[in-house]
C-alpha cells in the first residue's frame, strides 16, 4: 500500500456495495458509491435517532448539553450527574442543532434559540472562562464547574468549531453570528501554549490546583483542528509553522502505513469540521491527511478480525470496531492498534459510525451487520448502543453525546458533505489551512 508521505494523490474508487438504481451520496468530491436499496433509509434513521439525543439532553434555559444520558434514569440519582454538561458535547449539540434544522427535524426558529441560548451561556460569563476557555463538564443549570474537572483544551475545540459552523447556517441571524465572532475572539491560544508560543498544553487548572497540565499537544491525536483555528484565530493567534511543531509519530500494521498510533475517534472529530479532501501539506513531508484518516480506519479494522479475533472470535469483517466509549465498568479509553487499554471483546459501534464519511464501503456494512445480528439488543431511541460485547451479553445502557455526535456529523458528511460546507465558508479555517500550506492538489 502507498505511504501517506509519497506518491501523487489518489482518489480512492469505492467498492459497489450491490447493483441497485440509483448514486449514493457523493463522500468525495464527484466520486459516490453505488449503495443498497436501504442504506439511505438506514442512514436516515440512525442520524434521526442520534439527533434525538441532542433534543433531549440540551438544556432548555442555558442551551447546554448534557454529556450522557442513562437508560435508566434511577441511576441519575446513584451516580448524581444528571446535571453534567460537557462543554465538547455542547459542540456537537451546536452541530446537530445545524443539521436538524435543515433536515426539518426541528423548526428552524426552535433551533436558532437553542444555539442562541447556549452562545449567551458561553459568553456572558455564566459559564467560567479563562483567556476565553472553559472547563472540560458544567453544570448544565447553572454553568458553573463541575467538581474538579480542568479546562480542556481539546473541547473547548468542539465548541469553537461547531459555533462557527452555525455561524455561517444560521447566518440571518445577526445575535448567533456576533456571538459566535466574540467567542473565537477571545480565545487565547498563545495563553494556552504555557510559554511554549507553538505547542499547545493539554488545559489549565487555578493555580492552587497545579496551573498547566505539563502534558503537551506534541505528536498525532485529535490535534488538527486545535491547531488550524489557533493558526487561523484573529486575537493571539499560534504562528502557521504550530502546524508543524508536533510529531508525526509514524505507525504500521500490515501493509498500512500511517501516522498516529492514537486512538481511532482523532482520525474522526477534526475531520467533520475541516474539510481535508483533495488537500495535502505543501511542505515538509506532505501528508495527505484525508488519505491518512481512511488508512487508519482500514488498519484498524483488519487488526480487530484478524489479531483481536484470535482472542475474541465475535470479531469479524463485518463486525468490528472499537474507540473510546463507556465499559462495563466505566469509561474506557480503549483501541489499536496498538492496543490500548485492556480489551474484553467489546464492539463501539462508533468506531464504524464516525468513519462514514471516510470509507462508507466497509463502514455502512458493519453498521447493518450490528443492527441485524444484535438489533434486537442494541437498537434503540439513540440508534445504535454505545458499546456492547458479544461475547458476555453486556450491553451499554448509556449513550455517550461526543459518540452518538460523531455518528450523525459522519453520516451527514457522507450524505451531503453539510458539515463541511457550513463550516469551511467561514474564512478563518480556509486562511489558516492556507498558511499552513494546506492546498489542493
């Protein structure tokens, strides 16, 4: 297989996935895929059913969205977090309020006060910021901190990425369009980097509580978008050359070779937003950042039914995947390769859903293969469960918003190519993938 670092761009020719009538949509700027009779049924209703959550769990006064949502809804008072927002969910809240808007799944006005009230919460000081970012949860009522949690750089992102995305959508109305300029205009992204003037630090905690995370955005993982609105920022902006600050850390399995050895949600949450297809870097290396998403997806998913299924056997061509989602014992942070954290056989079913818009050839068919095989276990009012595990019967009853988020930005992507339209008409990304050398080829 051609390394991302050589060799002409290559548009990839998607596999047919069956004879019927009709073009699906376009994923890759004029080249569709011939899809089955019921993919675009499929994909319909599980990005209703995602969206759905986002009507539930944002907050009718602050706009705020919360970071899950039990099944069952006794376990809000065992664990006490009914009210936690997530500030990086509120961005894919923003986003979905987009999308559903424009599909009518909500009226358009219902929607404009949704973003509306959550854009007033982030900028007139009842949420908490420092140097215009925020804590990583809030309190979805009142704003104010959850607990002990830091700011969090890379969702404080999500926020800012998905503000500017209904900047331009909702574009008539002048209130969204000023406050989602005020928000990005106090984002300090020089504050941010500790110093360092290029790399970002992973977030902030007051003083009393340690100051800046030592750990630092330095090499492969969600960082693209942090980067690239921070080059593109219009107060304190990072220097085009942050771009290439951090390491590619090169990683290979099989015939694959790629950069990042992270987990596979960063090949998926930058990539919703920026549009990198048909682009690569004009220096340096010259990575084709779109061909390297849909390389780790392809790694990712021979490791799980080849290497993962020598152990776990539920694995297989079409049932496969697995990122950071909830466990039978907590959030687990769990992939490969290589292998991260201790895997028990476990399917994310959004491992799958949030490439879509990447490789629909094999991502659309594990998609059906979960709901046919496990549906009558796993389907549900939010789509498909969060995680579940073959092989014990364990099924997540929480859904996750960041995963059930990245599943209908994906497939809106794949569909229409939306959310990549709304949010690439503001001029700052377009400026900052320019001065990062990141043209069109």
């Amino acid at each position: 297989m051609e390394s991302v670092f050589t060799g002409a761009l290559q548009r990839r020719s998607f596999i047919k996935l069956a004879t019927a009538a009709g073009l699906g949509a376009v994923a890759n700027h004029g080249f569709g895929f011939v899809k089955k009779h019921d993919d675009e049924a499929f994909l319909d209703d599980i990005s209703r059913r995602c969206f759905q959550y986002f009507v539930d769990a944002i907050d009718l006064e602050t706009g705020i969205c919360r970071d899950l949502l039990h099944g069952d809804p006794a376990v809000n008072t065992v664990k006490g977090d009914e009210s936690r927002g997530s500030t990086g969910v509120t961005g894919f809240a923003l986003t979905a309020l987009c999308i559903g808007a424009d599909r009518k799944w909500l009226p358009r006005e219902e929607a404009k006060d949704r973003v509306r009230r959550c854009l007033r919460s982030y900028t007139n000081g009842k949420v908490f910021a420092n140097h215009g970012w925020f804590y990583h949860f809030n309190d979805v009522h009142t704003g104010g901190r959850w607990k002990n949690v830091e700011i969090s750089t890379s969702d404080c992102i999500w926020l800012l990425a998905a503000s500017l995305t209904c900047r331009q959508y909702f574009h008539e109305d002048h209130e969204i369009v000023d406050l989602a300029t005020l928000l990005y205009s106090r984002y300090d992204f020089q504050w941010m980097t500790n110093g360092d003037g290029k790399l970002l630090s992973h977030g902030w905690r007051p003083d009393e509580e340690g100051g800046f995370i030592k750990l630092r955005y330095e090499k492969y993982c969600q960082l693209a978008a942090m980067y690239l609105l921070g080059i593109g920022a219009p107060n304190n902006a990072l220097p085009p050359d942050a771009w290439y600050a951090w390491e590619r850390d090169p990683n290979s399995y099989k015939e694959y070779n790629y950069i990042g050895t992270s987990l596979l949600w960063t090949y998926q949450y930058p990539f919703a937003w920026f549009d990198f297809r048909g682009k690569r870097e004009t220096r340096g290396t010259t990575i084709d950042w779109w061909k390297n998403c849909d390389t780790a997806l392809r790694a990712h998913r021979e490791w799980c039914y080849t290497d993962l299924a020598n152990e776990f056997p539920d694995y297989t061509e079409t049932i496969w995947g697995i990122t950071s989602s909830s466990g039978p014992r907590g959030y687990k942070a769990w992939g490969g390769p290589p292998k991260h954290s201790q895997i028990d056989g476990s399917v994310v079913p959004c491992a799958a859903g949030g490439s879509l818009m990447t490789a629909p050839d094999v991502c659309i068919p594990a998609m059906h293969a979960m709901k046919d095989k496990y549906g009558d276990k796993i389907w549900g009012k939010y789509g498909l469960a969060d995680a579940f595990n073959p092989l014990t019967n364990w099924v997540s009853s929480d859904t996750l918003g960041l995963d059930v988020g990245m599943i209908l930005l994906s497939a809106e992507n794949l569909r229409n190519g939306s959310v990549w339209k709304w949010f690439m008409a503001n001029p700052e990304p377009q400026k900052a993938m320019h001065l990062a050398g990141i043209e069109k080829v």
